[in-house]
C-alpha cells in the first residue's frame, strides 16, 4: 500500500480491511509448469510466508497459496493450456 492507514481510509471514505483477519482480495499468479509451482512454494517459504494452502493438485492444475506479512493472499497456479 502506497498511503499511510489514515491516508487510505479518507481515501476508501471508510475503514480498510484488517487484512491479517479479513480477506479483501486474493492474487492469482500463473506458473508455467507444476516443476514452477514447487520452486515458487520453496521461494516464497523461504522468505518467511504464510503459507495457506500446500501445494495440490486441483481439477487438471495445480497450485499452492500464501500470504504476505500484511496478510495479502496469493496462490501460484498451473493450469494446462493457460
């Protein structure tokens, strides 16, 4: 976020989300192969993520999810053809 908290609030009109107990959005991110999602997880878990959801298959892809430390959501996915 680009804006201090007050600054953003004024901006929403409102009060923005606590997002280490809310969920406003979740960012999808497209991996090129499954072998891509696994180096993601390791990097991500490395760094100190939260990591959600483990890797798994899902339908005919693939894909993990995280949480950055101000609790954003993200998942890596593969999906054939995609």
């Amino acid at each position: 976020m680009f804006f201090i908290p007050e600054r953003f609030n004024n901006a929403l009109r409102g009060k923005s989300a606590d997002t280490k107990t809310e969920n406003e959005i979740i960012f999808s991110l497209s991996a090129d192969s499954r072998e891509n999602v696994d180096e993601w997880y390791e990097i991500v878990k490395k760094a100190g993520a939260k990591i959600f959801s483990e890797p798994e298959n899902f339908q005919q892809g693939y894909t993990f999810g995280f949480a950055d430390p101000d609790g954003h959501k993200f998942n890596f996915l593969y999906w054939p053809g995609m």
